[in-house]
C-alpha cells in the first residue's frame, strides 16, 4: 500500500492515478512478440535513450532494439523492486506515466494514450506483465510489400510489413516496424511507412525493421529525360552502366577529349600527373587504340605499384609509433610494392598477410600482426577490409542492420585465437608462430568456448597442428565466397568513380544494396574468372566509356550522384598533389632515410606527415584505421592558405635548378613557355584566350621595391612565378576530373 500511496503521490492529480483499473480479464499479450516492439518504435531502446552504452539512461537499461529480450524483462518487471509496473492499477505504471507524459520523462512523450502502443503496454501489465504466455510463436521472418517499385519524383507508396511466425501464422506489424530510408536526400520515409520520392534520380531503399529482422524496399526514381545519344559500349561494364541510365532516363555525358583522359588516368592508375612529353605524344598519336596503349603502360609501370601500395599501406595500418619501427615498416611497404608490380593475385597477397608466420626480416606480412595485435581487432579489420563487413557491433549484441551475432563475431575471431608469439634480438618485434591445440575463443556474453566459423558458412573440424588461418584464407579466397571479390570491386570502382556501387565502399550488406547490383555481381564474377588479377580489374574498368565520360554536365545529370552519368571531380590527394606541383616546378622534395627524387606516393609509412606540413594540411591519412575515410578528400582554409603563402611552395617557384629558373636561362620564347607549362600541368596546349592572357602578363614591366624598373629578365621570372602559382591554385590543377 506505501508503495501504491508512493507512486499515486508523484504522479499529477487528475492524469493517470484518476483511471481505475480495468476489471475485466484483458487478453494474453506477449513480451517478446508485442510490448518490445512497441518500446522498440517508440525509442526506448535506441542507443540515444535506454539502450545507451555505458548503464542505459537514468539507471534504466535496456538492450539496443530489444536484441535481449530475456534481460529487457528481467530489468523491467523485477529490477528497483518492480517499480517500474503497479499491477494494482497499471495506468499508474511509471512505465506508462512517463511514458505518455504523466510524470516527467526526459525523453519526453512517447505513447500517446488513444495510441495502440499505449493499449498493448496497459492490457500486458493488466495481464500480470507475462514474458511469454503458452504456445506463443517465435518470430521467423518479416518481408515488405511492396519489395521493390518505381516512384516518379513527389509520388509516394506505403510500405506493409508481413510477420511470418512459427506456428504458421501472418501478422500485420507495420505500425511497431522502424522504416529508415538509405539516402534521405532521394526519398523520405514517415514512421506509418509512407515512402516519398524526391527530386534525385537513382535506386534508392528502404530498410524496414521489426524484432531483429530486416527487410528492405528498393525503388527507382526515374528522371525520364530522353537518351537521344549513348556512346558505343567498349565492354559489359559501359552495357550495364548505359542500361541503368536508360531505365532512369538520365542522359550521359560525352566521353571526355584525349588530354583530360591522359591526365584522368595517369592520376588514378600512376598517382602522378603526365610528363609534358607525354602529353604532346599523346595527343599526337593518331592510333584509335591508343588509350588502351596509355592505361597497359601505366599498369606496367613502378608508378602504378608505387601508388596503390601507398593505398594498401595506409589501410593496413603500416604506421610508425616508434623509431623501432622503420625496419617492420619498410618491409613491409616493399612486400605490397613488389607483390603489385609483379602481378600477384589478390587472393594469394591475402593469404600470405593473414597466414604469416615467422620474423618481418625472412616474412614482411608478419608486420601486420605487430600493429594489429588482438584477435577482435584482427577481425574486425579483416571483415571491414577483406570483407565490406563492419562486425564491430555484432561484438556485444546482434548487428542492428544485418543478421550477423555475437556468435558470428566470436566465430570468426577464433581463426586467431592460436597465434603464438616470441621476443627476437630485435627490439619491438617478435617471432609469430602457430601454437598446436583446438582453435576456440570464449564469447564474452555467454562464457561459452566458440570455434572458427566463416560468416555464414562453416569451414569444417580444423586439427590442432593446423594454423586455423589457413582455413580462413580458403574460404575467403572460395569461388562461392559472397563477400571477398565482392568488397574489392567496390573498393577499386570508388577509386575510380569517386563513389562506390555500395556506399559506404565497405558496408556491405543487404540493408545496404549497390545503385547498380547487376554491375557489382558482372565485376565481381569477373574478378574471380580473371585468377584475381588486379590489373585486369582497373583495366576493364578504365577501357570502358562510362570511366572515360566528361566531368561536365548536361542539363539533365547535373543532379546525378550514383549512376556514374558523368565522371564525378575529387580533389587532389594529398602527396599526389605534391608530387604534382613537383613536376610543374621541375623540383623535389626530400624526405629522411629515402633516396633523393622519392615521389611523396613512395613514402612507406605515415611518420613523414609530421616533417611535411603540406602532407599534414591535405589529409595524408596516420595509418590508424582500415577505413578509407580516414584520408581527407575535402577543401579547408588552411589549405587555401597554404597554397597562397606557404613558404615550401614559395621555395619550389624560385628553386634555382627547378623548370621555371631553366625557362629563363634558356631564354625561351614567351609563347612556348605558356605552353610548356599548360602541358605540365593540364596535359593539354592553353587555348587562345588562355595564351593571350598570360602572354600579357608575362610581357607585363615591374618595378623594383624602391620603384625603379626591374631589369626585363627579373621582371619576366617574378611574372613566370606569379603565373606558375596561378595555374597551381585553379581547379583545373586541384582536380582530377
């Protein structure tokens, strides 16, 4: 009786403690099956309120998206002696008064009283607050209806959820589903499921959730613009790229000319810009093949290795954290270079990463496992990177987009789980072996032993005297293997297209499907008939006309951001970019243990950010995490001003031995200087208006500090410089496009 005085007390007169409570037997409601997806679509247990990391939200926890039912009731009904229920009069429940704004909740109203929500929480708590009462099904699957459909910009559709539950019985459980749309800026979603297209064209989903199952509704949004021009399909990427644009009506642009293709291609495949030499060549070159010619060479080349090991580098964590580590780093810097410039398959480099044994001197790969040292962290990396799988949160509770639990994560973490390791004469390294016994890892939750299991598959007993990891790299290196061709494809066509077919490039997941999934699973199956060759992917993707479009809109793609209409323009990175004003300036840039003329994409490890104030500024990533995004891709002021004033870029406009102090001693003309320096930077000759402007201010007289006039000769170099760092500073130069 205190108790009821108590909670009848702080709750306002007049609210809930007036209703009396129901005297009529209410009927059977289940706490798995019907109040958890109400608390679940009313917010409860989101990670922003009850279900937060670190003790819930006011002493009260729940587990995220009602993933625990088991713990959520017990938290419920029996935890702070039940106060949370009064089965006396249930409407005085705190539960039900905070929750529609009786008591003082801080996150506010929730339920309203008249809402169904509020009723199934009253008839449960009526009911004695039952978890489970006889015979009460489980849940097998939900699908949406419709699955898929084609919305015109403004249309709407209400999406259905279907439950299938164990006994055979279908319910409608769209008013407790969460509807959460993939691309805001395309279409919205209500919380009653009514979908409303925008004004994006593209394929656009929407993940449709209910008691930890997923469904997802894909539609497209058609712009319906006429393809009165396609260019000609060089191979089945243009064949499915084209064909999406048709569906969508959105028109292409035109394929770009020979110059911005020379210099489009050399930035991606070589990370540096065309040499002047190459570009006249280039551009002279009669031969219809000869943009094939262009990209073979490139792919031959030490500058394609030199670049996409720096890509791989930084991804896999080659990071220096102490002097001790610039033999590792090295090593293994050299070991991607090398395996990339001699054509090693994919799958073979992975394998020998993750099944390495023995000191970084005799087996460079070992050196992964001297940075990513713990078996979850070691998963983790391997799903996200390997994979297009982010396992993090499957650690401590079922992934909330995907179907992958705490089993799956300690499944697959239990590959490592026999690694042994031993001190060497070298400081900070140690000796990585295979310890004999049964691979298991304890699954933190349960305390239960698990073995290595796949994702989704099983790989069989594996015996004490075989490293586990082999294992591992069989099944991800399997033809059958739904995840591992699958995640570099994406990986690479982001690299080239700017944009991912899944975006982020490394979540892949069903909740997540690709703009263009028939392009994704033809790249893909591609790959793994081609023996995993690297090259031959960049070169199908790079031949192809949907790469080579023009960066400039037409009136109709200009809003295009995923069907790959026209090429999408990304800045510079950061030591491309320096290796580039290096090649304009005819200069270079030292760094320490490296031999002279090293290109800044050359560089084996992230410890020469801190001595490059230029790297630092322009987003070289520290090697921290498998995540791409670590690199910054965008603009800031800092960079604007150090592109204006920086003493570095300064010094390389008035070197003594750089392209622009040559110009001048070799007493070039005017005109061919403008043009050697168009070629440098654009690969391309200026265009008329172009060459009469600088021309103009190259001719222009200066005056000296005391207002004399300048000697014509001094005059002519601090116009070259001021021109130079023009041509640095315009888009053009910043861009690859």
């Amino acid at each position: 009786m205190l108790f009821a005085w108590l909670v009848c007390w702080f709750v306002p007169r007049g609210a809930a403690c007036a209703e009396p409570a129901a005297s009529a037997a209410p009927s059977s409601v289940s706490f798995v099956n019907d109040v958890v997806p109400v608390l679940t679509k009313a917010g409860c247990n989101a990670g922003v309120c009850h279900a937060k990391a670190g003790g819930g939200q006011n002493g009260f926890q729940l587990s995220l998206l009602g993933f625990e039912p088991q713990e959520d009731y017990q938290r419920l009904v029996r935890e702070a002696r039940g106060r949370r229920l009064f089965p006396l009069n249930p409407p005085r429940s705190l539960l039900l008064a905070k929750a529609c704004g009786d008591v003082p909740h801080g996150g506010g109203v929730r339920l309203e009283k008249d809402s169904e929500g509020y009723r199934t929480l009253l008839r449960w708590i009526q009911a004695g607050a039952p978890y489970r009462p006889p015979h009460d099904p489980d849940l097998v699957s939900i699908e949406v209806q419709p699955p898929r459909g084609k919305l015109k910009p403004g249309e709407q559709v209400t999406l259905k959820t279907m439950a299938t539950f164990s006994d055979g019985s279908r319910r409608d459980v769209t008013a407790n589903s969460l509807f959460e749309s993939n691309d805001a800026a395309m279409a919205t979603v209500a919380e009653d499921g009514t979908v409303t297209a925008l004004d994006i064209p593209g394929k656009v989903s929407v993940m449709v959730r209910y008691q930890g199952r997923v469904a997802v509704y894909n539609a497209s949004v058609p712009m319906g613009a006429p393809l009165e021009t396609v260019p000609p399909a060089n191979n089945f990427v243009d064949e499915l790229v084209f064909a999406n644009l048709r569906d969508l009506g959105i028109p292409p642009s035109p394929p770009c000319d020979d110059a911005t293709f020379l210099r489009r291609v050399s930035l991606d495949i070589g990370g540096r810009l065309p040499t002047e030499q190459e570009a006249r060549e280039f551009l002279q070159n009669a031969d219809p093949d000869k943009r094939s010619q262009a990209i073979d060479r490139l792919l031959r080349s030490a500058d394609y290795a030199d670049y996409f090991a720096n890509k791989w580098t930084a991804v896999l964590k080659n990071r220096r954290d102490d002097a001790s580590d610039i033999k590792a780093n090295f090593a293994f810097h050299a070991w991607i270079r090398d395996s990339l410039l001699a054509g090693t398959p994919y799958d073979q480099m992975i394998r020998e990463l993750l099944a390495a044994t023995g000191t970084i001197i005799e087996n460079p790969p070992v050196a992964w496992y001297k940075r990513v040292k713990e078996p979850k962290q070691q998963i983790e990396d391997v799903a996200q990177l390997f994979l297009g799988v982010r396992l993090q949160c499957a650690q401590c509770h079922h992934h909330p987009f995907e179907r992958w639990s705490q089993t799956d994560y300690y499944s697959l973490a239990a590959f490592f789980s026999r690694i042994g390791r031993k001190p060497t004469d070298t400081s900070g390294e140690d000796l990585i072996f295979h310890e004999r016994g049964v691979a298991q890892t304890i699954n933190v939750k349960t305390g239960e032993p698990v073995k290595p299991a796949a994702l989704g598959d099983a790989v069989g007993e594996i015996p004490p005297d075989e490293d586990p990891r082999l294992r591992l790299a069989d099944w991800m290196a399997s033809e059958e293997n739904p995840f591992f061709a699958k995640a570099l494809v994406n990986r690479y066509w982001k690299h080239f297209f700017s944009r991912g077919l899944v975006e982020p490039e490394d979540d892949i997941r069903d909740t997540n499907p690709p703009s263009n999934p028939e392009l994704l699973d033809a790249l893909e199956q591609h790959f793994v008939e081609s023996g995993y060759d690297l090259r031959a992917l960049i070169r199908v993707i790079t031949e192809s006309n949907a790469y080579q479009l023009s960066a400039i809109p037409n009136e109709h793609n200009l809003v295009d951001r995923q069907n790959f209409s026209r090429y999408y323009p990304k800045r510079l990175q950061a030591e491309v970019l320096l290796d580039a004003i290096d090649e304009v300036t005819g200069t270079t840039t030292s760094f320490a243990n490296l031999p002279i003329g090293t290109r800044a994409v050359a560089l084996p490890d992230n410890s020469y950010n801190r001595a490059s104030p230029f790297l630092r500024v322009f987003g070289r990533p520290e090697a921290t995490s498998v995540c791409e995004c670590e690199r910054v891709q965008s603009g800031s002021l800092a960079q604007s001003l150090h592109l204006m004033n920086a003493s570095d870029l300064k010094s390389k406009l008035t070197a003594g031995n750089g392209r622009l102090h040559r110009m001048i001693a070799d007493k070039l003309a005017p005109e061919v200087i403008v043009d050697q320096l168009y070629h440098a930077a654009f690969a391309r000759p200026p265009s008329e208006t172009e060459l009469d402007k600088a021309l103009a201010y190259l001719t222009e007289s200066r005056s000296a500090a005391d207002g004399t006039a300048m000697a014509e000769t001094a005059a002519l170099r601090e116009n070259l410089q001021d021109l130079a760092w023009a041509l640095i500073n315009t888009k053009e130069f910043l861009f690859n496009h």
